[in-house]
C-alpha cells in the first residue's frame, strides 16, 4: 500500500512539473514613456517577435509610462529581479557605477546618426555594455530616441537667453555641467512629473527630443522650441543578468535574434517620429519653433564644448579620444 502511494505520489509530482515546465516564461519589460514613442513602439515590437518566434513559450508583458516604476527606481527593481527587462536612458548608468556612459550626455558629441552608430553599434558600443555585468545586468542593445532640443517659456536663440531659467534635467553630473555652461539652473525632475513641473512653473524649461516632448504634451505648456540638436538621447536594452543565463540557449538564442530585428526597426523608425512629431508641433500653434541658422549653432557649440574637458577625468579620457577618432570631432577646432 505505502509503495502505491508512493508511486502515485511520484507521478503526480512527474505531472506537476511537467505542467509547469510547458508554463511560458514571463518577462516583464518595463519603460517610462508612452506607447507612441519611438521606445514604446519599439518595445512592443520587440514582444510580438519575441513570442511569435518563441511560439509561446515566452511571454513579454510591457509596462509603459511608468505604470511600474518611475525613474529612479526601475533600476533597483531590474537589479532585484522584480523586472527582467528596462531600456533606461544612457545618463541613468552613471549614478549606477558605469560613469562611462555619461560620456553620451556630452553636448555636441555627434552630429548626426551615422556618427553616432559608428560608436554604439561598433566595438567602442560592445565594450561599454561590458562594464554592466558586474552591476548584474546584461546589456542586449543600444536604441536611439533622438537628438535633443532645448525648450522654455522664452525664445531660446543663444546661449545667453538661458540664464537664470530652471531647466529640467536627468540626474547626470554632465547634464548638470551642460546647464550651468549656460548660465541655466539645472532641477533633477523624474520624467513622468514633468509635464506638471513645467506646468506650475517649478521648472521653465527642459531638453527633450520632439518625439518625448510631443507624445508627453510638453508643447502645450512651453512657449517655445529651440531646434539645437545639442546632445543625444539613447537607451540601452539590459536584462538581469542571473534571469537571462538562466535561459535555455535556444530560447536565449531566439530573443537575441528579435531584439538583433526589433533595435533596426526602433533606430528606423526614431528619426522619422521626431520628423513626424515636429510636424505636429508646428500644427497644434501652441509652441513656436526657432531654427538656429548654422552660426548661431556653432555660438551653442562654443560655449557647450568645455564640459566635455570637465568631464574627461571621470568618463575617461582613452574613451573619449576614441570616440572623437571614430566620428572625427576635434573640440579645438571650435
């Protein structure tokens, strides 16, 4: 009798762990702005070929607009395994230990796409990636938002006509350079609030490419948009490292390839969502777009090119060298 309950015993167990082995694996993919952006698109790309491919063995829950977590806290929740997957701005790995990435925040770093994806989609991008699995995180890609553009309440023609205003920032000692070389007064503001914050006058301006600033309705409560294209806003695509390398190699090998599919598909589609939105920025009337001539920008370029020498020590001056010799920027030139 006891040798039936036993047996039986042990077949149900077989049964039991059979049935949860067949259950899809669930990763929960979590991002701060909305579905419309180049970001939100790409990320629910990113879940139909990941389970179209997978046939149902895995599971991609995405959570825009920081329905989970906000800023500073998707991190730590990647980190603790509450999520498995986060596309974070390049300026949020320098409060993490990676002060190479800050190296992105550098105003004028890159003055066009092919530029800067000689960097993030060559060797100089692999290597950084690198310094993220001590951290426990695995980086998968690099994915483009944009160039940014600065916004205010007031025409923002030259460098001048930002001081004294507060303008938002993420927290990045760069960033924070990059705003005091103004004359401007950096605020640390988590981007799901700053829509409010420039709304009630706790900040008067921001920088954002057109695609955040549009698809957040930042354009309703700013007067003005600067097309300076001063710095670049990326992210990166990471994993926890422990959940990704306990995959099965197959299943790993099927995700790697959707995302290889879905980072083409976010960096195509960046540069036509800001082009798109700019188009309705005009339209709506609520902001009037200022188009530096090219003098104008090299006074912007002028000024800005110092924090790059501020910077050097703590980003890393074999970094930074390499970069100017993959994209042929010379600061002193300026």
């Amino acid at each position: 009798m006891k040798l039936r309950i036993l047996f039986a015993f042990l077949a149900s167990l077989s049964l039991a762990t059979s049935a949860l082995a067949q259950q899809p694996v669930v990763i929960k993919f979590s991002h701060v702005v909305a579905l419309d952006t180049p970001k939100g698109l790409a990320a629910e790309y990113f879940k139909k070929l990941a389970e179209e491919r997978t046939k149902g063995r895995v599971k991609i829950e995405v959570y825009p607009n920081s329905q989970l977590y906000k800023d500073k806290e998707e991190m730590e929740a990647l980190q603790l395994g509450a999520v498995q997957m986060l596309a974070p701005s390049l300026a949020k790995f320098g409060p993490l230990g990676a002060r190479e990435f800050e190296v992105f925040d550098l105003p004028y770093l890159f003055d066009d796409y092919k530029e800067l994806h000689r960097v993030t989609q060559g060797p100089i991008g692999q290597q950084l990636m690198k310094k993220l699995d001590s951290k426990g995180i695995l980086g998968l890609a690099f994915w483009d938002n944009g160039f940014k553009e600065m916004s205010a309440n007031k025409p923002l023609r030259k460098p001048e006509d930002c001081r004294g205003l507060k303008m938002r920032i993420q927290s990045s000692k760069v960033l924070d350079s990059q705003m005091r070389a103004l004359g401007a007064i950096p605020q640390v503001i988590a981007f799901s609030e700053v829509y409010q914050a420039l709304q009630t006058g706790v900040v008067d301006g921001t920088e954002n490419p057109v695609s955040n600033l549009y698809t957040q309705k930042m354009h309703e409560v700013q007067k003005y948009l600067t097309l300076s294209d001063h710095g670049y806003l990326g992210y990166a695509v990471i994993v926890n490292k422990k959940f990704w390398d306990g995959l099965p190699a197959d299943l790993r090998g099927i995700l790697e390839g959707a995302m290889k599919d879905a980072t083409k598909y976010a960096n195509d589609l960046a540069q036509k969502k800001n082009d798109e939105d700019l188009e309705l920025v005009k339209k709506s009337g609520k902001t009037q777009v200022i188009t530096l001539t090219p003098q104008e920008k090299l006074e912007w370029k002028k000024v800005l090119v110092k924090v790059h020498a501020e910077h050097e020590a703590k980003i890393g001056k074999e970094l930074l060298q390499a970069i100017y010799k993959e994209t042929g920027f010379d600061p002193k030139k300026l």
